[in-house]
C-alpha cells in the first residue's frame, strides 16, 4: 500500500469518547426490525428549537453502499416527525447539482466535490461528519505507489467527479500535479472492473460496491485503503450538507436530520449484519454480501473522533495547491459551513 508522509503539526484530534450508549442503539435495532413506532424521538421539539417546520425531506439515492446511514435513517426520521421520506434516484455525477438546484434537501456524499461548489458559491452547506475510510485506489501491476501514477491512465466517472478530486488531492499530495501528470479516461462505474482488468486504465478509485467487486474477482490491488492509510484515514470523506436555502428556512428539520443520520451512522457499526439485511429489503441494493462488508469495513463508529473542519481545511488546501478551487481554505469554511448542530448534537449527547 502506499506509504504517505505523516502531516507536519498534525494534529489536534480528539480520542475516541465512549459513551455510544447515548445514542440509543437499542432503538437502532428496533428500526432494523421494522419497529418504527417504538423509536423514541431522537430530538425533543423544545431541544430542537421547535416544531418542524416541514415533514418532508428528500435525500438522494444510488449505487453507492457507503452512504449506507441515511438509508437506515428512514424509520427514525418518521420517528422525528417526517411524514414524508423521500429518496430521490439520480446518477453519481449528477447528485450535487440535484443539491444546488434544490431537488435534494439534506444527504451525505463525498466532501471534495462540496469543497468545489463551494467555491463556485452554489448554494449548498456542510453540516457535519458522517464517516471515514469509504475508498480505495486500486491498480494494475505497473502501478505499486501513488507516484506511480505519473503518466499513467486514470479512469474517473466524470471530471470533477468525487474520485477526480480525490485522487487530484491524494496525487497533489505527494507532488504529483494531476492537470498535467495523469491520463484522465471518464467511463461508467459499471465497467470500472473490466476496464482494470483488461489494462484500459491503469488505475481506479472505488467506493462500495466496486472495491467488493475487485476483490471478489480478484483484479487488481490495493494502492490506498482511506480506511488504514495516513493521511486519508484521519478525515471524514462523507459528509452531510443541505441546500442551504431549506437548511436556512427549516433548520430544526435539519438537525434532526442530521441527529437521525448519525444515529444510523451507529447501527452500521454495531449492527452490521441487520444495517445489511435493510439495505437489501429497502431495496438499496441487491448483493447483501457486499452490504454486509461494506458495513464492516467502514470505520462508522468516528465521527464523534473526527473535525469536520479538519477534513473541509486538509481538502481544500490540496486542492487549491493545485488550482482546482481559487478560494483558500478559510474561505471555503466561512462562506460553505455551519458545524452548529453537530457540535450541539455532541455537547447534547455528551461526546
């Protein structure tokens, strides 16, 4: 795997506090169960700053496994007071326009992209930290190291896609500029297997349930692992953010909607076999054996470990270095988040 120099003066990272209990799990198996009724709510009104002020709220479904929470988080957003949970289908490439226009209130995806909005000011904000360690880098056998990239072909979904940028900033990360230094070859996630096995591309990003793939056919290996890997591994690569026209207009929904996600967040972790067997009958996805390891190989119980902030600050610096954003990182945090109901959910959890 690839070996990443350490951060100097990194870091100020918070131990992992116990205290998962206050979270209450055993709701979370309840909702796996199908029990919704018995999930208590996870905010009171008066806790939450009132009534809410809409009972809908849309979140964005696709292929992808790892946003797995916000799947789980439906009986316990009715639970909260949602009468109507919407899951609205769209394309990878496609998702954070749906966030900008408006199609979609609040979800979790992929920090980097956000980090780019932002600094195209669309309308959109970062709320919180969901999890950590959800993508991989795989490669052929001319490919051993991130350096290895130079020069070399890089399938992407889309330009400026969420694996574009990551692997721009991991690239970046080690002096590689990846304007210039690598092949860019856009194809469809589908064919993401094929391609690294038949050499059309050199090298990948993969997020569940592609690296399941890979490995249950045994193409490629492993460059990067964001789950065990420095620095990757210390930052949140989801993270939840709203158009910030609803967030703004209905900000008790949006706590609770983000209260509700991390308390999913949990059940992936300590549940993870029924956080599979949900993802199957919700009909999220089909394969529960990739679920299932997806579920366990995803660090879900940091994000009370981790600063949101860190992660908006480390990504955006690597991307600005390279000229992808002009906005430095102060900017983007000033003018694209607001980590007030995350940090109050901690402090009302004591975490």
């Amino acid at each position: 795997m690839e070996s990443t120099h350490k951060l100097a003066g990194r870091q100020s990272r918070r131990q992992l506090l116990k205290g998962a209990a206050g979270l209450g799990l055993a709701a979370g198996g309840a909702l796996l169960a199908g029990c919704s009724n018995q999930v208590a709510p996870f905010f009171s009104a008066s806790s939450s700053g009132g009534q809410l002020e809409t009972t809908r709220i849309r979140m964005y479904k696709s292929s992808g496994l790892c946003v797995a929470p916000q799947y789980l988080a439906s009986d316990l957003l009715r639970a909260e007071g949602f009468t109507d949970v919407q899951y609205v289908e769209t394309e990878s490439a496609d998702i954070y326009t749906a966030f900008a226009r408006g199609d979609i209130d609040v979800s979790m995806a992929f920090v980097a992209p956000f980090i780019a909005q932002v600094d195209q000011d669309a309308p959109v904000v970062l709320l919180g930290g969901v999890h950590v360690g959800c993508f991989e880098v795989f490669g052929t056998n001319s490919v051993r190291t991130i350096l290895d990239l130079k020069g070399k072909t890089v399938g992407v979904p889309g330009l400026l896609s969420a694996a574009h940028l990551f692997l721009s900033s991991i690239a970046a990360y080690v002096g590689i500029d990846p304007r210039v230094d690598i092949n860019w070859l856009v194809h469809a996630t589908a064919d993401s297997a094929q391609m690294l096995a038949d050499g059309t591309v050199d090298a990948l990003m993969g997020v569940p349930p592609v690296p399941q793939e890979l490995r249950a056919k045994k193409i490629g290996h492993v460059i990067v692992n964001s789950s065990v890997d420095r620095p990757w591994s210390q930052y949140f690569c989801c993270i939840l953010a709203a158009n910030r026209e609803w967030a703004e207009k209905h900000p008790v929904a949006a706590k609770r909607g983000l209260g509700a996600i991390l308390k999913a967040t949990d059940v992936c972790a300590t549940e993870p076999d029924r956080a599979a067997q949900h993802m199957v009958d919700g009909g999220f996805t089909t394969n529960y054996g990739y679920a299932l390891q997806t579920m366990t190989d995803i660090p879900y119980n940091r994000w009370r470990d981790y600063d949101p902030e860190d992660t908006v600050r480390f990504f955006s610096l690597r991307l600005h270095e390279v000229g992808m954003i002009k906005s430095s990182p102060d900017q983007i945090i000033s003018k694209g988040t607001n980590w007030t109901f995350f940090n109050e959910i901690k402090q009302e959890l004591k975490v």
